[in-house]
C-alpha cells in the first residue's frame, strides 16, 4: 500500500514544528516510493540494516524487558519502512511498558498516513491510548485538531459530532487545562472550536446565537479564574469579544473595570495564585536545574485537582521515580477517592515501576476499596507476580494483601453467587507456600504465613483435619523452628484438645533448637501439665523433661569450656606470634644449619662441668629417639578441643587412667557405666580425630582419689562393646624436659611409649650381647625422678646420620672394638690436607 500524499500533507499541517524537528531517518519509509537511483543507493546499508533488525530482534526474544531495544528496534523499524513489524514492535513495547508522547505521536501519524481515511477509527484509537499513558498538552492538542479535521460529523459541525467534540474537550480541560504553563493551548482551542460553531449558526435563529455566545462567554470565565500562563491576554481577547457582542468595554485596558464583580473576583484570586506560582515554573523551565530541584519545585499545596495536575507533570519528566509514584498514590488515597482516577493512576504506576512491590499492594487496596469485581483483583494480582522484586519478602506481602481482601470479602457475604468462597483463599496459600517455602524456610514470614493459612482453616474453612495438615507441612519445612511447634500446640490447645497437644510436646521436647529454645520447651511442657492435666500426667512429664534438662546443663557446660579454651587459644598463638615476629628478623639471614649449629654450641656453653655436659646429651638422644617415635605422637590442643569432656568436682590431676582400644562407638556415659562399680569418676575425655572429628579409641579417665584409682586399674583387660580395654596410670611426671613441665594433652604419648622404650632398650642390649661383644654399651635409662645413670662409653653426641669413622656397613660393633675410635678434628685435618 502507498502512502496517500495528500494525507500525509494535511498530518503535516496539524503540528508543522514536530516535523520539522524531526530528520529524515525517523520518517516512516515505504520501499515502493523509491526510485531505481535510491534503492541503489541504499543497497549498501540494507545488509547492515538487517543484521541489526536480526540483532535486536534475538535480544527482545530473550529480555523483553528491554526498553532501549525496544526503542531501537521501533526506530529501525520506521527507517526501513516495515510496516507490519512495526506496528507488532510498538504494541508489544506497550504491553510491557507506556510509550512516550513522542511514540505515541509518530504512531498516529504514521497509520494516518498509511490507512488514510478509512483509517481515522484506528488513529482516533491510538491518539485515546496515547493521552492517558502521560499528561502531554501538546499530544491532547494533536488529538482535539486530528478529530475537527478528520471526523465528518465534527467537521460537518452536525449536532453529534458537535457534542462528541465537547466531551473531548472537557476531557482534555480535565487532564491538562490546569497546566499552569500550558494549559492555555486547550483553552484557546476550545474557544476556537465554539466560535466557529457559532459561525455556522442560521442569522435569523436569535436564541441559538445567544446560547452560543454565552457558551463562548463561559469558556472565558472559567479560564479566566484558572492561573495561567498569560492571563492578562486572555482578560484583553475576553475584552475584545465582549466588545464584539456589543457590550462597552476598554479593550485596551488590562485592569477589571468593566467586567462583573464576580470576574473580577475570581480574576484576581487566579492572578495571585500564579504569581505565588511562577517563580516554581520558571525553575522548572530552567535547564541547569538538578532532578532533585525540579522535582521539588512540581511539589504545591492547594486545590487537590491542581496538585494532581502538578504529579501529573511531574510523572511525565520523572516516569520512573518510584517515590513519586509512592507519593502520588497516597496523596490520592488520602484525598481524591474517586474510583476510575486511582484505578488509572495505580495502572500507569504499576507500569512504569514495575518492580515496586509495596505498588502493587495498594493497586489491589484501592481496587478492593473501590468495589472491584474478583475478576478485575485476581488479573492485577496474577499481573504482579510476574514481575521481579528485590526481596522475597515483597512477594510474600502480595499473597498476604489477596488472603486478606479474600477473607474480608468472604466474612461480609460479598459476590455470593458462588464466586467467592473458602476455596480461593486455600488456592492462595497453596500458591504462596509452593513459591515461598524454598526461600523462606526457618523465617518467622513463613511462620506467619502457615499460621495464618491454619487459623483460617479452621475459623472459616471450619476443616481441623486440614488446619493440622498445614502446621505438619510446617513442620518438615521448618522442624528446627520453636515457634512453629509452640504454634501447633496453640492450636490444639485453644481447641480444647488437651491429648492432641501433649502428643506434641512428647514429639518435640527432645529435639535441640536454638537458643534456649530446649530448655524452654521443656519447661513449657510442665506448665502446660500444671494447667491442663492431670497429676499422673504432670509426674510423667517431670520424669521425661527431668534428665533433658540435666543433660542440656552439661551441654551448655562443655560448650561455655570450649568457647573459654578456644578464646584462651587464639590469645596464645597471638601472643606466640608476636614475638616470633620481634625475634626472627636477626636470625632470618642465617641458614638452618649455621642456626642449628649456634644453638647447640650456645646450650654447651651454659654447663659448668662434665657431669651437666652428660646430661644434656643424654637428653638430646632421648629427645632423638622420641622423634624417631612420632607415630604415636601426643594428640595437640586442636585435637583435645575436639574431645568428649565430662567434669565433676573434686578430682585432682594426680588421679588419671589412660584407656587406649576403646572401640569407636563408645561414648563417655558408656565409660562411666563400665566404672560404675568402682565410682569415682570425676571427668572422661574421649580424643577425636582433628579432620574427621571421630573417636581415636582413645580417653582420659580422672578418679576423685587413688583409692578409686587403683580399683578401676583391675579392670584392665575387661570387655566393652566387645574389645578389651588396656588401661594403665597416666603419670604427667613422666613427662618432664630439662626441668620443664610437658603439657598435660601431651602425657599420653609417654605412657604408650614407656613399655615401648624399655623393650627396645633391653632388645638392643641383647642383641649386642648376643653377637659376641665383650662391652656392649648401655643405653642410657631416663627414671621418673630424673635421676640418671650413665654405664659404658656414650656416643650421643655423634650426629645422628652420621657413621662412626671406622664402622663398615655390614657392622654392628662398638667403637670400642679394635683400636678404632672418633678420630679429632685435628686428626681429619692430617688425613685430608698435605704437608
């Protein structure tokens, strides 16, 4: 279809400035309008036009909330001259979003020029759509100059086209003629528009012309008590046609005389409200003025249709300032309370900002003050789940705000044709719970919402069975949740069904919730058998929550020991690396070996004679060998913090079993049953695994005296859960370094390895003895007093990986033997340098 010139011309005519802003690549091309020389020179940029239609085209099939591809898309769209897409592109942007003045303008235009006269239906449509998207003054002028031109009954000035263009008019007086900067436009063509009415009125038909010209007389006073732009002309044109109807007047003069007092009145009252106004609209016109200042200078008390009119503008510059909206919506609620204009407001402002919950909350508040139909509710609450929120809360709101109107609707017998009953408000909450469980598990808005869906089950719903299958569903979502088990018991109890909330109470009074939530359901329990059962059932309840709560006593013990033990911890390493930090810096540039060889000349240096030179090197070969023993090395503090502590007052750290071979399974009530005959146990540390936090089979067992002591020492060898238990004394003075106390977590390493040390001593003596050697060396024997005996020649002080000079491989002799002996450094120096 080509498009119609003329039309085109006459479209043109309606806003000559529009077009003239506008270039040539946002006008709407047809391709059968170009000539040969054009399509050439346009098959250049047809390839790279389509790869870019293409590229938006993926890119809205993807995220149609895109408003910038949506815009590109339209503008290509126009240049290319693609008709059909076109107008498919713009109505899928506005169901999503509204479109500007401008794109509802270029829309218009545009079918206008492709449908020509018969297609003024669908432009008279589009212009309608347009106008309520945004307060535009000059869209609304499009649209009242597009129906005197285009509508033959408005155009034929026939009593049904003359009255069809004045509802059009008051509409847009309505919308825009108290735009204090524009509305003047309206105004005028209002007045333009019944004065050429006039003109076509019969001369002799006197009545008639009366009627009109006080018709046209009234526009003037309305506008003339209205602040505007100008009003001052408009008094001098209400003048001059005043003298044109032969009434005297000084058209010349700007003042009142001459007019009625109530004019005058009304005048001066619209003159003084403008003059406290315009100060703001000359900052609004202002181009440097910051959002913030603008927005506060559209701000205004007064008349509630004015104010509207100053949101109105407002929303048009900021489309997407959610405070706005907020603000307008409210103001509206709190004064306005006409139906159809908060319905449209809340329309536009649930479009604009989508995202805003609290919006759509009060789009269905006002929709269920203003009486809606179900149906009318039900469609913007299916509308507002499909958008996204910032938090899951907003959603939760929304199915609590439809429950509520529901319920409130259902409770005064509204819509009782069978549309409204209990089974949309059980819909609902299913709904809710299946989108919000997953997000909301352990929260008190689940809670909230499940408590709610069971009151109502059972107060309107009137169905226990299906109140107690809410609060189970509860339960598997949010067992761990206190709340949610004391609100089942509520339930029942406030029902009067006594046994139903005991059942409860034995079900959960086990189970650990934060807190003190443990404690407090227990106790919770007594007081519910003090008011509601019976003696009987009170002594049963005593005997069940008594042992719970010792138990979480001890609990709360051994985790305030582990808090205490974890901070002293990480005091200690703070401290220990502190001064690591202020004594390495000297010793950072020397290498190991120099540091190690430092070290043991320094520790040489600090003994007096021979005897304490002995010492020391019988403790460095004991210290060698227990490194050659780290198999069955001391567990460390990390791996004590995992242990099982139970403590009792009264032992004493003189006082200590190790038991080793525990099986894994044991826990420390099982050791204090096995010494329940003997008694006496103050405290049981079972040593777990650092990584896997398993029993080691290992555990300290401390008795309040010896006498306790020795009697659980018999019971070595004895069987628990099937494995025999080594027990044996644990002494911390075996344990003992040059004079320095060994840790105590450390002990049970030395009374593994003490029955170890021996054997292999004494193995190693016999062995010598054994292979013929007449001096076998004594080892050195370390006693729990410290005292120690030195038999034979030492070689300790030889490094460890080092063979003794003289000694073949396939030897396992002394250095006694043979004339063989450590040679002196002076003796390797003639070995290797000549003379």
């Amino acid at each position: 279809m080509e498009i119609d010139s003329e039309d085109k011309t006459l479209e043109e005519e309606l806003d000559d400035e529009d077009n003239n802003n506008n270039d040539n690549g946002d006008q709407l091309q047809n391709p059968k309008l170009r000539s040969d020389s054009d399509s050439d020179s346009d098959s250049e940029d047809e390839s790279q036009q389509n790869q870019e239609l293409k590229t938006l085209e993926t890119e809205l099939s993807s995220n149609p909330a895109n408003y910038d591809s949506h815009a590109q898309y339209i503008k290509l769209l126009r240049k290319m001259g693609e008709i059909d897409k076109l107008k498919q592109a713009r109505e899928a942007m506005n169901t999503v979003f509204p479109l500007s003045p401008d794109m509802w303008r270029d829309w218009a235009k545009d079918e206008a020029s492709i449908s020509g006269p018969e297609g003024f239906a669908g432009v008279e449509k589009i212009y309608d759509r347009g106008v309520f998207d945004y307060l535009s003054v000059s869209l609304w002028c499009d649209y009242l100059n597009f129906i005197q031109v285009h509508d033959p009954s408005v155009r034929e000035c026939s009593p049904d086209g003359i009255s069809k263009a004045r509802n059009l008019f008051e509409r847009a007086l309505t919308a825009a003629g108290l735009h204090v900067a524009e509305g003047n436009k309206i105004w005028e063509l209002y007045r333009e528009f019944e004065q050429a009415v006039l003109h076509t009125i019969d001369e002799n038909d006197i009545k008639a012309k009366e009627v009109q010209v006080q018709r046209i007389r009234n526009i003037f006073h309305r506008q003339l008590s209205v602040p505007l732009v100008n009003l001052r002309s408009t008094l001098l044109a209400y003048k001059a046609w005043e003298v044109e109807q032969g009434i005297v007047l000084d058209a010349q003069s700007s003042e009142v005389d001459g007019i009625s007092s109530h004019l005058a009145s009304a005048y001066q009252k619209a003159m003084e409200a403008y003059n406290a106004r315009a100060q703001h609209e000359e900052q609004i016109s202002m181009q440097n003025i910051s959002d913030t200042e603008k927005i506060q200078n559209f701000m205004s008390v007064g008349d509630p249709a004015r104010v509207q009119v100053l949101y109105e503008r407002a929303m048009a510059d900021f489309p997407i300032s959610i405070d706005l909206w907020l603000d307008y919506t409210r103001y509206l609620d709190r004064t306005l309370k006409v139906g159809n204009v908060l319905r449209d407001v809340y329309s536009r402002a649930t479009k604009n900002c989508p995202w805003i919950g609290e919006l759509w909350v009060q789009y269905m508040l006002s929709l269920e003050r203003g009486r809606a139909p179900e149906k009318e509710i039900s469609s913007v609450f299916e509308k507002s789940l499909q958008c996204t929120f910032s938090t899951i809360e907003e959603y939760l709101d929304l199915f609590l705000t439809r429950v509520h109107g529901l319920r409130r609707r259902i409770e005064c017998g509204g819509e009782v044709n069978g549309v409204l009953d209990y089974s949309l408000i059980r819909e609902t909450f299913q709904h809710a719970s299946d989108y919000l469980s997953p997000h909301l598990k352990n929260t008190d808005g689940l809670l909230r919402l499940y408590a709610y869906w069971a009151r109502l089950e059972m107060n309107l719903g009137k169905d226990l069975v299906a109140a107690r299958r809410v609060w189970e569903s509860l339960l598997k979502i949010s067992g761990s949740t206190l709340e949610a088990w004391q609100g089942f018991i509520a339930m029942e109890t406030e029902s009067g069904h006594i046994s139903e909330a005991r059942s409860i109470y034995k079900r959960c009074f086990s189970k650990r919730f934060p807190g003190t939530g443990s404690e407090d359901i227990c106790h919770s329990w007594l007081r519910f058998e003090e008011e509601f059962g019976t003696l009987e059932a009170f002594d049963h309840a005593i005997q069940k929550v008594t042992p719970r709560l010792e138990e979480l006593k001890l609990y709360r013990i051994q985790q305030e020991t582990k808090a205490s033990t974890d901070q002293s911890e990480v005091s200690g390493k703070k401290i220990a690396r502190e001064k690591r930090k202020g004594g390495s810096t000297a010793t950072d540039k020397e290498s190991p070996a120099k540091r190690q060889k430092q070290t043991a000349q320094t520790q040489k240096k600090g003994y007096e004679d021979k005897d304490q030179l002995q010492k020391y090197e019988v403790n460095e070969a004991q210290e060698a060998k227990i490194d050659l023993e780290k198999t069955d090395s001391a567990p460390d503090e990390k791996q004590m913090k995992g242990s099982d502590v139970v403590r009792t007052k009264g032992y004493t750290d003189q006082c200590t079993l190790f038991i080793s071979n525990i099986h894994f399974k044991a826990n420390s009530e099982d050791i204090r049953k096995f010494f329940s005959d003997v008694g006496g146990v103050a405290s049981i540390r079972i040593l777990h695994d650092r990584n896997t936090g398993k029993s080691r089979g290992l555990a300290y067992v401390d008795f309040v005296d010896d006498e306790h002591l020795a009697a659980a020492i018999t019971k070595n060898k004895q069987l628990l859960f099937g494995k025999r238990l080594s027990i044996a004394r644990s002494d911390p003075k075996q344990n003992r370094r040059d004079g320095r106390r060994v840790p105590r977590e450390q002990a049970f390493a030395s009374d593994r390895r003490r029955h170890n040390w021996e054997s292999a001593s004494k193995e190693y003596v016999d062995t010598h003895n054994a292979s013929g050697s007449q001096e076998a060396p004594q080892t050195a024997t370390l006693k729990s007093d410290d005292n120690i005996q030195f038999k034979g020649k030492n070689i300790f002080a030889v490094p460890r990986n080092v063979r003794t000079l003289g000694l073949s491989a396939n030897k396992s002799k002394t250095v006694e033997e043979g004339d063989e002996k450590p040679k002196s450094n002076d003796e390797f120096r003639k070995m290797f340098i000549k003379e």
